[in-house]
C-alpha cells in the first residue's frame, strides 16, 4: 500500500528559506515536528500566511511563555496507566503517541517529550478496569492518533473491546482521514475490521479533527465515504484559532463541507491554554461571534455543532456572550454537574473560563487517582533530551 513520506527534520523542506529553517530547529527541539508529502502539498507557499501551513510549519512564536503542558490536568484522570475514566460513561484508552503530523496547537503535545510516558502498548490494565466498570459505554482510543496504528494492532484492540458486552460505542480519535486519507481507503482489512465490530447496535464512530475547508480533499472524500460504507459514523471537532479558521465564512465553509459529506459538525473547541499555544489564542467573545456569525451561513445540519471548553471541571458549553455577561453550562461534568447553568462577567481579555471572575466557585482541583503518570506539570519547562516519538508505530 503506497503512502506518503514522512518528514520529521524541519530542515528537509527546502520550500521554506535556509535561514528560516534554521531557526525552526530550535522550536522543534521543545515541540516535536512531523508531517507528510501528500499534506505539505495542501499549503500555499506563496501565502506565508496560509493557514494549512500554520496548521503544521513551526512559529516563533510557539516560544513565547505562555500556558501549561496539561492545560486540562488530565494526569489526575487517569486510573491506571493509559485509561483515563473523567466522565461515567466514557473511558480514554491512550493507545499512542504518534500522529500523521503534529499540528501546532495540540493540547496534547506533552505525549510527544522525551520524558513523558503516558501512552502504553500494554492495554490489559486499562480493558480490565473498563471490563469491571458497567457504567462505561463508550471508550475512545486516542493518544496520539488510533489510525496510525498498524491495522493488525488496531484490530486486536477492537476486537477486545467487543468482548466487553456493556461497551457499545467505540470511538477512533484520529486526523488521519484529512492528513493522509489513503490510509484509510487503500487499506482494505482496516475497513474489514471496521464492518466487523461496528454493527447496528454497536458503532464505531471516527473523531475527526478537521480544522480548514482546504483539507477536505477529494481524498479525504474518499476516505469518509470508504469510513460510512464500512459501517462508522463520522463526526468532526476542530478548535476555533486565530490565523487558521477564525473567519466566520472559513467556518461556515467547513460547517457546510462536513454536512455535504456526510460528516457531523460535533464541536467547536476554545483553544486550551497549552505551552506554546499562544499566538492561536482569541477572546471568547470573539470566538462566540464567530460561531454564531459562520451558523447564521449554514443550514440546520451544520448548525448542530457545540462550541465548548474541555476544561479540568468539564465540558463547559458557551451558549451565549452577550453585554459582557458569559451564559454556560456543563455539557459533561466531573463531579456529577450535567447541567449546571452559570452567568458569569466576562472581560474583553478572557479566552478560558479561568479568567471569568468567580469561576473558582463552580468547581476544585481533582486529586490524582493513581501515581503510574507522572504529572508533566511538575516536570521541567523544557524536555529532557531531545523529543521523540516521530515514526509510525
């Protein structure tokens, strides 16, 4: 099965200038850089403010101090090493810590240090907790991406999962299906082992991540339909970014591609504040009106999606910002909180709900649940050694 060649040197991609290039090196000594022939051909290089480029191509800028590597504090969900159990019904299986490409603003860039080892190939602890929990319904292998995985792998992991009877949604978190669609439709056992264990009554769903109306190719076409014609549904979640996708037209494109697709609009996402995520940052009024302005362009089906903060307390749904009030509301919650409605002031320079006077009153910092992860926020500012994890599993 031909693929697309992977570059993981900034300085192998002689389309950007040599003195340029020089300088990216040093970013990519703190965050890891990787990405593919087939996406790097998506960018204008023309435009240096392409937004598919930024998506991918190193910025200065990601030096600059600003955030945490956790931003979500997601070591205190874990229970035991690579199973994270936050919400009831949902458990995370960290089944990687690759991807087809590392984009710029990942909240989870922490998995790609050098000394971080959050993701396991030994899943059995994790399957044995979710086996003992009857309340997990669904259970969602990310990391990194599911997709890169090789088929083989990926297929045991499905195949024990449905093994597990009360599990009745499997979820593959992945950007694949944009970044290198053939991985999908030339790959006949992985969508044979789609049709096996996604069934009428137990689906598997795809989590894209598709973040531009550019990346929807006519590959990645392909690849959506190869996905709904074996059986899984696909939904989409994309962050809403300065620089990339913070125009209302750009996102009301992208509502209307995935509908047209077959593809749900799922979420829109407040970029967390992560360690080198700065200059993708936009107030949350900003944001609002821009969801609500790319809604106003798109039908019913792309109005389906939810602008949401993945948050330490949960996910908290933004449904309006208006005279300088927030109006919010727990979409998913730690502690029990489904529901949960809260207005709040809102500054002009807010861009999480940390900075919304009086959050700190709707919820606490949780405690770890096991001491099998190492807190990346206590660990140094910068890896020690360099960052690793650039070649497919």
């Amino acid at each position: 099965m031909p693929q697309p060649k992977y570059i993981t040197d900034i300085g192998k991609i002689t389309r950007i200038p040599e003195e340029q290039r020089e300088k990216l090196k040093q970013i990519t000594e703190k965050f890891v850089f990787r990405v593919n022939e087939y996406y790097l051909n998506l960018i204008d290089w023309n435009d240096p403010n392409d937004p598919i480029r930024k998506l991918v191509i190193p910025n200065e800028e990601e030096l600059q101090e600003y955030g945490r590597w956790d931003a979500s504090d997601e070591d205190t969900n874990y229970v035991v090493k690579g199973c994270q159990h936050k919400y009831q019904s949902t458990a995370l299986l960290i089944v990687s810590e690759v991807c087809g490409a590392y984009c710029r603003y990942c909240f989870r860039k922490r998995l790609f240090r050098n000394d971080v080892y959050e993701a396991t190939s030994d899943i059995e602890p994790g399957l044995q907790y979710i086996a003992a929990h009857p309340e997990i319904s669904n259970v969602l292998l990310t990391g990194g991406d599911s997709l890169i995985l090789a088929t083989s792998k990926l297929r045991a992991i499905l195949h024990r999962l449905r093994e597990i009877d009360h599990v009745k949604i499997i979820r593959l978190g992945s950007k694949i299906p944009v970044f290198n669609p053939m991985r999908i439709y030339e790959d006949e056992h992985l969508l044979e082992a789609i049709r096996e264990f996604s069934s009428a009554e137990k689906r598997i769903y795809v989590m894209a991540h598709i973040n531009h109306p550019r990346e929807i190719t006519p590959e990645a076409i392909r690849g959506f339909q190869a996905l709904h014609d074996a059986g899984a549904i696909v939904v989409n979640q994309t962050p809403v970014l300065k620089g990339i996708n913070d125009d209302p037209k750009v996102l009301g494109d992208l509502l209307d591609r995935l509908s047209w697709a077959g593809v749900t609009p799922y979420y829109f996402f407040i970029n967390r504040p992560v360690a080198g995520n700065g200059d993708f940052v936009l107030p949350l009024a900003k944001v609002y009106e821009l969801v609500e302005q790319a809604k106003a362009r798109t039908s019913g089906l792309g109005k389906r999606v939810r602008l949401s903060m993945s948050h330490t307390s949960g996910k908290i749904e933004i449904l309006a910002i208006e005279n300088g009030k927030a109006y919010l509301k727990y979409h998913q919650s730690r502690e029990d909180q489904y529901g949960k409605f809260m207005i709040l002031d809102c500054p002009d320079h807010a861009s999480w709900f940390d900075d919304l006077p009086g959050s700190e009153n709707h919820w606490k910092k949780p405690k770890k649940k096991t001491d099998a992860v190492v807190s990346v926020n206590e660990l140094p500012e910068l890896p020690q050694g360099r960052t690793k994890k650039v070649a497919a599993l």
